[in-house]
C-alpha cells in the first residue's frame, strides 16, 4: 500500500508541475493534478477489463497476432 501511495504522491506532482510550468497557474496545474489521475484511473479499469477478456478468450494466438503487427513498420507490411 505504501508504494501505491508514493506513486500517487509522485503522479499528482508531475501532473501539477508539468501543467503549472505550462500555463503558469496553480488553479490549472491543481485541476489537471486532480482530473488527469482520475481519468486515467477510470481508463485504466476498462482497459484491464478489455485485456481480461482478451486473454481469457479461447484464441490466444489473436494475442499474438496484435503483439506481432504493432511490432511491425507499415513500411514492412507493405513489401
């Protein structure tokens, strides 16, 4: 647990300070310190139960399929 919670620490710190150098605000780099981990908490969750489903589908080979062609440059594809 302690290491959830420096990571969080660590989150909303870079969150308000990369917002704060960019628009020079405490309000903004506060507002996007809070909003920004919250989104991404919630993304996160429906990636995870997107990923479940796949891996839990009887095709692990489409897994590979995916992990195989992002690996690839379009330029490769197209030869």
């Amino acid at each position: 647990m302690t290491k959830t919670i420096t990571f969080a620490i660590m989150h909303f710190s870079i969150a308000f300070t990369v917002a704060y150098l960019i628009t020079g605000s405490f309000i903004v780099g506060g507002l996007v310190a809070i909003v920004e981990p919250a989104i991404n908490t919630v993304a996160f969750y429906f990636h995870e139960k997107i990923w479940n489903r796949m891996s839990q589908s009887n095709s692990p080979s489409m897994m590979a399929k995916i992990f195989q062609s992002t690996g690839e440059s379009y330029a490769l594809k197209s030869m």
